[in-house]
C-alpha cells in the first residue's frame, strides 16, 4: 500500500508569521491537532509543523501572550514526512522511529499534499497488527518521556 492511498490530502496549512491564536482556531475549525506550516500558501513549501502540544507546553503554560507570539516560535522545524509514492511501511517506520503520531507527505519539490496520522493507519490501511505496532512503539517513547 502507498502512502498516497491513506493519506488525507490537502491538509490546511498555515503560516510561520501567524500567531498562535489563529493556529489554534483552525485546530478547532478543522478539528485537528497538528497543522502544517508552509512558507507561503502559493507553494506549500513544508517548513514546520504545530501542534495542539506546542501551544498547551510553549505558550499557555508559560503564560505567553496567543496574540503576540507567532507559530514560527512553537513549530517544529523540519519535520519527518514522506512521500505520496512511498510506501506506507516506510511511513510508519519513520512514525515509530521519530515517535511521532502524524507524518506530512510532501510532493518532490517538498509541497505538501497530504499527511498520515495513526487514525489513518486504523481506519485505511485495514492491518489491525499494523495499527497496534504503530500505537505501541509510540506510547513506548511518550511513557519513557514522561518518566523523565
């Protein structure tokens, strides 16, 4: 199977300019945790993602103002993605591997197209070992990371 068949496409996106307060609305808009950011919306060039985490951790528990600080400061840069052609094992080696539970699938010149989460692996990828390999090896590395 390959990624492209499980993939939702043509996830919403934001900037590295907006705030954290517009971020979190289209979380709530779209009702999703993760969103994409991309350089400028005419390319689509992934350069980060931000999480429903970054702004609970990076911003509302250290107080920080959601209309002054901009998502370029909470994303994470560069994040592991693939490919539309790759195939889905590939993926979610790279998901348990980096521990991370969303993958951005960009295109060849790094557009992004779409992205996997484990719900997709759940509910597309008709594996149920698969999705509780996936769902395992990540709660390992979370478990560990709270014990710290």
């Amino acid at each position: 199977m390959k990624c492209k068949e499980i993939m939702t496409k043509d996830p919403v996106c934001c900037l590295p300019g907006d705030t954290v307060d517009q971020a979190a609305q289209l979380m709530k808009d779209e009702d999703v945790g993760p969103i994409p950011v991309v350089a400028d919306q005419k390319t689509r060039r992934l350069v980060g993602i931000v999480t429903d985490r970054d702004l609970a951790v990076k911003v509302v528990a250290e107080a920080r103002s959601i209309q002054s600080v901009t998502v370029e400061e909470v994303m994470s840069r560069a994040p592991v993605s693939c490919h539309a052609e790759d195939d889905l094992q590939r993926a979610i080696d790279a998901m348990e591997k980096n521990q991370v539970r969303r993958i951005p699938v960009v295109d060849d010149n790094d557009r992004i197209i779409g992205i996997i989460s484990q719900a997709d692996v759940a509910i597309r990828a008709h594996k149920p070992e698969t999705t509780a390999e996936v769902v395992e090896e990540i709660s390992k590395s979370a478990a560990a990371s709270t014990d710290r």
